[in-house]
C-alpha cells in the first residue's frame, strides 16, 4: 500500500471517529442541553479534541477528565458524568 493510500485511510478513519465522537457527545453528554433540536455541530470542536486523545491511546480516565474539565472551565458548568461516556469512547477504536 502506498503512503498516499495510507493517509487517505487515516483521513477516512479519523473523519468517521469524529463523526461517531461527535454524535456520542451530542447525545450522551450534552452538558448544555442542546439535544435534540440544537445543532448538531454543537460539541464538534470538543469531539476533534477527543478524537486526538484516543488517536494517541489515552485512557479512559484522561478522556473523562478532559470533558469533566471542558464542561467546568469552558461552559461554566458542573457537566454530567462521563465515565460510561468514556468507555463507550474507547470502544469506537475497537474493531
């Protein structure tokens, strides 16, 4: 497989890893309420964040701590738990 064939899977993949994070984070955190009915670009910029976490293989702890974090320090709220939230994250990667 060539190296151009390469990137473009790695693109495909991680497009679709954003677009099933986003729709978890959507549905299942939504710390400001948005669902259903709000956008569904809502929570795309934290998606791409955690996207890049998984990519690099954190844990599950990290990925609960940094929508714990995202929640309290960029919107100002407390944010539902995302422990079942952060499993179901890690599962995205599974085959």
């Amino acid at each position: 497989m060539s190296a151009y064939t390469l990137r473009v899977n790695r693109a495909r993949w991680l497009r679709t890893l954003q677009r099933k994070v986003a729709h978890l984070l959507l549905t299942e955190w939504d710390p400001i309420g948005v669902y259903p009915g709000g956008p569904r670009d809502e929570y795309d910029v934290y998606a791409a964040r955690v996207c890049s976490l998984l990519a690099r293989g954190a844990s599950q702890t990290e990925v609960t701590d940094y929508l714990h974090k995202a929640a309290q320090e960029q919107m100002g709220l407390e944010g539902p738990p995302a422990e079942g939230l952060g499993r179901k994250l890690l599962q995205l990667l599974e085959p």
